[in-house]
C-alpha cells in the first residue's frame, strides 16, 4: 500500500464533497481524505498502484490544481 | 516523476519508534508554546526535521494527530493517577495518593498539562471528551460514590468537588513549576505545603 501525499488548493468542505465522487470511482483509491485544518490542504491518498499523473489529472478535471509535497 | 513524491509503505515494516517520539514530544512543545491555532504539520515538519509527506503516513490529517496525541497524553496521566490507588481506599487515603501521583507527574512532565490545558480550551473540546478514557472515569466516580456512602465525603456537584479536591494541587505544582507564587514570592514545592494544604481540603470535604 503506498501513501500519497500532495498539496492542493482544495479548501472547503464543498470543494471536498465536489471531488469526492471522482475519488471514489477510482478501483485504485483504498482511502483518502483531504487536511483542511492544514495549510498545504493536503491530499492524502492510500493506494496499491495508483500514478501520480492520474491522481493530478483528475484533480485538474475537477478544477482544482495539486502538486506534490516538497520534501 | 520525482519518487520522493511516492512514499511507500511496507506493511511489514517497522514504525520508526523513535522518530515518532520525536515528532510527539516536538508537536506539544509546540502547540504548548505556540498554541494550538498556530499549529500546521508544515511547521511541525520543518521542527522536527522530517519530511510533511514523513508525517502524513503515520497521521491522517492534522485533526489526527492532536486527537492521536492527546489520547496517549491522557492515558498516561490516567495510569500515573492510578497507581498504588484503589478505587475502595478511604477518601483521606485516596484523595493522598491521587494528590501524590497526580502531583508527580504534573512536575515530571509540565508540557502534558499544559498542553492538556490547549485542548481543553479548543474547538476539539467534544472531540476529545468523547476519547476521554472511560475507566479512567469510572475510578474516580466510584472513588467518590463509595466516599459518600461511608459518609467520608459530601455530597456536591462535580465542579465543587473538583474545584476543592484538585485544583488546590495543581496551583501548588504551577506554583512550583514558576518558581514563584502571588507577588513575585519565591516558592518551593515542600511536603509541608502540600500535606498542610491537603489537610484543609479534606477537612472542607468531610460532612
């Protein structure tokens, strides 16, 4: 299981509740939740196999952008 | 694609321990000393010197991470204050050996009830009750159910007893903590203070 973890410019609860659906359609996505108490609003994905690009892909088609974590 | 952005985690993997601990000890200090509102992983990150993506794996979400800390805050306060206790004691005997513990460990470890303190006064108030340890509670509910059957304490609302039986204690030990008490006097924690001040408060409690 692998943890992924990005910034993004979601930051409310009705920006969350927009891209829920996308999240959860996606088979590669075992859980994932979205710090909106946290600065960066990270985006924090738990998943087998999933790609980055496809996670920043469709977080674009929602509207939103993200970007990786720096380290 | 930069492969710092993937954190893989091994299900067989051990936790590092002590980076945890690091990163616990750090997070108090700092909500303790900056308080809770200015609080952010980014910030707990840079202090503890690892990674945010370091942090998200072993917590959720910020949220996670105080109730998480909390928790373990709380539970070892809850074992301190048990030792040696018995929740059948006479309320003399059991009210010292609270005093003593809680007393001891409110030296030993400052930070915790401050920090305790943070959360009490926070927006995660229900948040945090809700994991408020319930045999932790039921012990001192029936510490003080059974004092007042034996007629060894009065019966008062829970805030009065709280107010008389404990906080006394805890003024001495930030007091202690302070070096000094009201107006600048210079004060030390001694047995002396804290039997003498025990005394009058059993007294107050006693029907």
């Amino acid at each position: 299981m692998e943890v992924l973890i990005l910034k993004t410019n979601i930051r409310f609860k009705k920006q969350v509740k927009a891209v829920a659906p996308l999240l959860d359609s996606r088979q590669n996505i075992a859980r994932w939740n979205i710090d909106l108490n946290d600065v960066d609003k990270v985006l924090r994905i738990e998943s087998k196999d999933i790609q980055l690009k496809e996670v920043v892909q469709l977080i674009h088609a929602a509207g939103f952008h993200c970007d990786e974590l720096a380290d | 694609m930069n492969e710092h952005s993937f954190i893989f985690v091994l299900t067989m993997r051990a936790r590092d321990d002590n980076k945890i601990q690091a990163i616990r000890n750090k997070a108090i200090e700092m909500i303790v000393d900056q308080g809770l509102d200015g609080f952010s992983m980014q910030k707990l990150a840079k202090a503890a010197n690892v990674s945010p993506a370091t942090l998200y794996i072993y917590y959720k979400d910020r949220e996670d991470l105080i109730l998480r800390l909390w928790g373990e805050v709380f539970s070892e306060m809850a074992e301190a204050t048990l030792k040696n206790f018995d929740t059948e004691m006479s309320f003399s005997e059991g009210l010292k050996v609270q005093w003593m513990n809680r007393a001891r460990f409110g030296l030993k470890y400052p930070k915790y009830m401050q920090f305790m303190e943070q959360l009490h006064h926070s927006h995660l108030q229900e948040k945090v009750l809700e994991l408020t340890g319930a045999d932790f509670k039921k012990a001192m509910q029936t510490f003080v159910s059974n004092a007042i059957k034996r007629k060894e304490l009065v019966k008062v609302d829970l805030e009065v007893y709280w107010s008389i039986a404990f906080a006394p204690m805890y003024a001495l030990v930030k007091f202690h903590q302070e070096g000094k008490s009201i107006g600048g006097k210079k004060f030390t924690m001694t047995d002396k203070v804290m039997n003498d001040t025990l005394k009058l408060v059993i007294k107050a409690l006693t029907p």
